[in-house]
C-alpha cells in the first residue's frame, strides 16, 4: 500500500520521473527494502480507444525552443503522466547487440561525432536483459508464445523475404500473448499509442508503479515537478524542491536522488541546479550536460497495396525485419537500423505521415487509407556534441524558469542511413506489388538519448557505468540520458535493465552505508 | 509555442456538433443552450472553403467541414491574436476566390501566411478525420473494445497476396 514520507525525512531516496527508468528503479529499490519518494510531474492519465484524444490530455506540452531540423511544432512526442512515456510505447523489447557498447572502436573516428565506448559491456547488462524481458513478459521469449501473425506485418514480412532478407519475425514486444504479472491476455486491439485500455501491454503506469506500492516502501506524488536539486557544502545531493499540484513550492530532503526525468528534461534539472558550488549546473564541470542529444533516426515507409489491408488492427508493431542491424561499412555509412511494421489509426494518419501537409494531393493519398500499409524504420543516431539541450535565454516556464532549448541538426551519416533504409524499405513494398510508396524520415522524435551519459573519463560524459554522476557521489542518471550511444533498437529495453542494476548496485550502496 | 489542437473526444464532439448547427442556422432542439461566438455567415462561407481546399476528400461533405468552420471559430473566438491573424488572412484573400477553380484555391492557399494555414489545418484534421460518421467510407472500425478487440477473429485476410495464411 502506498506509503507516505515526511518532506524532511532523508533517509528515503528520491526518484524524479515515473517512466520506465524511474518506475522500475522505484519498484525495485522498494524490493530490495529502500524507502523511495517518486516525483512525477504528470498525472495519472485515463485511457482510451482514441489516440488523439490521449495524446491531447498527455502529451508534455511545456513549452520549448527548437532549432535545426526538427519540427519546431512538434520536435518530441513524450507523456507528461504517471508512467512516463511507456503510456504510448508499442512495446518493441530487443537488446543492443554487444558492438553497441563500443561504438567508438567499432565504427573509429567519424568526424564530427562525438563516439565513446560505453563503460560497461554487454556482457554487464546481460543478466539483466533476461530479467527485464521476463518481467515485462515479452513475447516470443522465454516461454512465452509469439504475437499472432496480422496483415500490416504479414505485407513487410513477405516483401523481406521476397527481397532476401533472413532475419524476418514478429519480432519481440512486451504485450502478454498468455496472462502475466497479474495482467491480461492481449486481445490484439490495435491502439497501443493511446495506451492500452485492459493493461497487457508492459507499462510503468500499469506494472512498475503498482508493482512499486505493493512493495510498501514507495510513496508515488504526482503532479510533482521538480525545479532543482539541492545540495550541501561537501557537494552531496540533499534534497529535491519540486512545484506540487496547487503551484506551492516543496522541498524533500534525500539520502540519494536518481533523475529520470527524460532525456529532455534530466539534463534541463540538473543546468536549473546550478549554485555557487556548481555554477555551470550540477555534474556539469565537464561540460557535459544536455550534450550529444541522439534522439534515434525515425522514419517511415507508406505503400498503398492492391488490396484492403486493416492496418489498424493487432499490435501496432507485429512484424520485425532485423537483417539491417548489424554494422556493415561497405553500406557507406556506420551503424544499423531495422524495419517495424507500423499500425496507424485513421484519426491520427494525416499528422502521423505528414504533420503539416495538406491539398489535392496529400488528400489522394490519404483517402487510400483502406489499401494502406506501413513500417517504421528506427536507425542508429551519431552523437555529435553540439546536438544539446540547454536553458533558452529568454523563455520561461509556468514557474517562471528557462525553458529548454533543443538543438538537434542530423549527422551525415544519420541521412545516409536512413537514405539507404528508406530506398530499401521501399523495394520491400514494391515485391509485394504496392502501387505507390511514400517514405520520409520523422521530424518528430521519441527517444531522448545521451544527454548526461556515461563515461569511463569523467572529462567525455557525465555519470559512470551505475549512473553515478562523476561530481556527486549521490547523485543518479536513471533514464535514456546516460546512454553513451544510440542503437539501431529502440532504447525501452536497455533503460529498464539499466534501472534494475542500478537499483541493486544503490540498494547495497545505501545498506553498506557507502552513501 | 502551439501545439496541435487533437482534441475530439466524444463530449467535444457533441458540443462541437451543437455549434455547427447555430452556425449554419439549423433548428436546435428547443431549451439547449449553445455557447458560441456570433459568426458572420460570410467567414463560415470562407471557412468551409479553406477546410475544403485543404481536404478536399469526396467523403467529406458540407456539414464536416462547417464543423471544422465552426471549430476555427470557436478557437479564434478564444484568442484574440488567433482571431486578428484569422480575420487579416481572410482580408487579404483575393476578391471572388470562394468561386475560384480548386486548384487556384490551393496555390492561393499555399501564399498565404503559414501560421493561417496551420490554424486551419489543425482544426481540420481533428473535425475531418475524427469524425466517426465518415469512417465506414475509409473502411476503419474505430474502436475495438466493445467487440473485445481482433483476437478471435482472421487477423490475416490478404486475398490479394498469394503466399499470405
């Protein structure tokens, strides 16, 4: 049951962000006995069978500032709500290859990258890659059955193997194909963006955080957002002062405090800190926080088919063709990408393939929507040092705060990469008879990576192989920003494995009253 | 900074279905009360227009796209800098453009100020393809929960492609 904590009891540890990092770092230090406060800036959301409608009520609409290439508009679509953005996930569960973890002696020096080896190996996280897996219930792995086969991901998987290509499955997603975790059985509904209504499809809001207030050592506030991170005159992290639901200003003392915040937001808290003592902003005296913002390569690939094809129905992503992952230099570009099929509901298909287009046209197309089909490639995205989220000069916040500034300008590489994906991707459609194809590549992004990362030399990043900041010896990264490097898989995975160590590795921290 | 506007859930709908209704002059049912803002009948005119050069889907039929009219209305009557951009971008449309050809409307269109064509498109999107009553035309079911999704039923069905079970 839920448990309530003094603001000035600072023995609990603080966990900022509900997400898959913050919620399965909740839920576990709470296994492993630690009293845990969990800020989260959003509310519980209420879900239904209406993606524009859940996207309109949790949506992060804090305002930003954009710069580069992304949609100023729209340059990131994330959940302000209990759960993080794991509410709109569609549940795609694979691990990075183990050359994802050495990324700079794989792929050398490409020029204008800032490409580091991460500090741990694959072989660090892999036990914990089990777990996570088992306990989100991911299909096709461990015992569990596979997602069924749907039309959407029957038409990329065809047109792959048509094409050659060997690694084409449904892939792995964290829906329940039998009942798990005390929850349902998928009933292959379609919507998972709008979150899933019955609760089989693997969720901060549905599995972590519940799983975190059974365990009794977990107080959940939501509608807390937290503004700074204090600190005492040895330079340890002492407390949290976030703006509750009423817009009255809170302070809650802490033993440790981990940020998962989203990669956005992680780096903006911990520049909001700055002090005497940490004038450029906490952890930062590298220079190093909000840099190297990878935000993974997206985009898409349309095909109008000779037939109806229902690409609404089932799992939105059934269907993986994987062949493109590895690293392969003859390609003309490093890293890897891979192709998802993609359900897509009539009343979000005009913005989710063109958000501002329109006309005669555009019109055409999208009145083809019955013959539609759709795969989504996710590519590996360079770091480049200057792609940053810093404080904006001149915009604040409700609370009277700089807001975030997003700049985010696409490495060669990146466009060549998804060049070579795109074309391929259309040849894929086109063996299965598509009459017309439309590719582009996303400016509206998902992934928020690598903006506190982690490093072996304090100088190229900002925590270490746990997620410790180099300056803070209690102060955690628990999110996507202490990524050192991108992949060609999507990131929930390997955040959620993250979080299980890390919480292990704090939990004994905190017992041996190393911290 | 503007977000898109994607917002139609079933209570906005029906709100939004009231106000079309006093907008283009329907009857209403006696006693409802309809809280919207006066709209020239000329400016719906234009409005229906624009939402029709943007979309301009056969499926889409008058009374969709004056909800889409009346839903710029209702947002521009909500903001005053909405309203002054909605009422200088009209103003500055050629004279007799309602009764141009479609493709003169578009290149017209596509000259204007772009935060005017965003303002509509947004407005659009959500009246347009939210609208339940035009989804049997794109063969889309809409929600699935109240028949308990697609579980138990063919989930592939390509009659079109050989090799597809």
């Amino acid at each position: 049951m839920s448990k309530r904590f003094a603001l000035d009891d600072d023995r609990v540890a603080v966990v900022i962000g509900s997400g898959a990092g913050g919620g399965t770092l909740a839920a576990e230090l709470g296994a492993q006995g630690i009293d845990v406060v969990c800020l989260e800036a959003g509310a519980t959301p209420t879900l239904e069978q209406n993606v524009p409608a859940v996207y309109g009520r949790t949506r992060w609409r804090d305002p930003r500032t954009v710069e580069g290439d992304l949609n100023p508009d729209l340059p990131t679509l994330i959940a302000k709500a209990v759960g993080g953005t794991t509410v709109f996930w569609t549940a795609v569960t694979l691990r990075r290859q183990p050359h994802d973890f050495r990324s700079r002696t794989t792929y050398g020096a490409l020029p204008g990258t800032s490409l580091i080896d991460w500090p741990i190996g694959y072989e660090d996280l892999e036990a914990f890659y089990a777990e996570a897996e088992r306990r989100m219930g991911a299909s096709g792995l461990h015992g569990k059955p596979d997602v069924p086969d749907h039309n959407n991901g029957e038409i990329l998987k065809i047109g792959a193997r048509r094409c050659g290509y060997r690694q084409v499955s449904n892939g792995h997603l964290s829906v329940n194909t039998v009942p798990h975790d005390g929850r349902p059985q998928c009933r292959q509904m379609g919507f998972c963006t709008g979150g899933c209504v019955i609760g089989a499809k693997w969720t901060s809001l549905q599995a972590e955080i519940p799983r975190a207030l059974a365990s009794g050592r977990c107080e959940l506030r939501e509608q807390a957002q937290a503004v700074q991170i204090e600190h005492d005159a040895r330079g340890r992290a002492t407390g949290v002062v976030y703006v509750d639901a009423r817009g009255e200003r809170r302070r809650q003392r802490a033993r440790a405090i981990c940020v998962a915040a989203n990669g956005i937001e992680t780096p903006r808290l911990l520049l909001l800190s700055q002090s005497g003592r940490f004038p450029q902003g906490l952890a930062n005296g590298a220079g190093q926080v909000g840099r190297h913002w990878m935000t993974d390569l997206l985009g898409r690939v349309i095909a109008i088919m000779p037939g109806p094809v229902h690409n609404y129905r089932g799992t939105t992503n059934t269907g993986l063709v994987a062949d493109g992952m590895h690293h392969d230099p003859t390609r003309g570009f490093a890293g890897g990408f891979l192709y998802a099929s993609r359900g897509i509901h009539l009343p979000v298909w005009p913005n989710e393939w063109q958000p501002t287009e329109w006309g005669a046209d555009y019109s055409r197309m999208l009145e083809q929507y019955p013959n539609m089909a759709s795969a989504a490639v996710i590519g590996e995205d360079m770091p480049v040092a200057d792609n940053r989220i810093t404080l904006d000069a001149e915009i604040k916040d409700a609370h009277g705060l700089p807001v975030a500034h997003l700049a985010k300008r696409y490495h060669a590489n990146d466009l060549a990469l998804m060049d070579h994906a795109l074309k391929n991707g259309e040849q894929i459609y086109r063996a299965v008879g598509a009459t017309e194809v439309f590719t582009a590549m996303s400016r509206t992004v998902i992934h928020n990576l690598g903006t506190c990362r982690q490093s072996r030399d304090p100088a190229d990043g900002v925590c270490n192989a746990w997620g410790r900041t180099h300056e803070l010896p209690n102060l955690y990264i628990s999110d996507g920003s202490q990524f050192s490097t991108s992949a060609a898989v999507p990131p929930t995975l390997t955040i959620v494995s993250l979080a299980i160590r890390q919480a292990r590795h704090l939990a004994e921290q905190l017992k041996s009253n190393a911290i | 900074m503007k977000h898109a506007d994607f917002d139609f859930s079933p209570r906005r709908r029906r709100l939004l279905a009231g106000s079309v209704a006093a907008a283009v002059g329907a009857a209403l049912p006696p006693g409802r009360a309809v809280a919207i803002p006066a709209v020239p009948p000329s400016r719906t005119a234009s409005l229906v227009a624009l939402t029709r050069t943007l979309f301009p889907l056969a499926v889409f039929g008058e009374t969709l796209h004056a909800t889409a009219a009346a839903q710029i209305a209702e947002r521009c009557a909500a903001e005053p800098a909405l309203d002054a951009l909605l009422e200088r971008s009209l103003a500055a449309l050629p004279a007799g453009w309602r009764d141009a050809p479609p493709a003169a409307r578009e290149a017209m269109l596509r000259k204007a100020d772009p935060a005017f064509v965003k303002l509509l498109r947004q407005s659009a999107v959500g009246a347009l393809f939210g609208a339940p009553d035009t989804w049997p035309h794109f063969g889309y079911p809409g929600p699935s929960l109240p028949f308990g999704g697609y579980l138990d039923s063919k989930l592939v069905d390509l009659p079109w492609l050989k090799e597809a079970t």
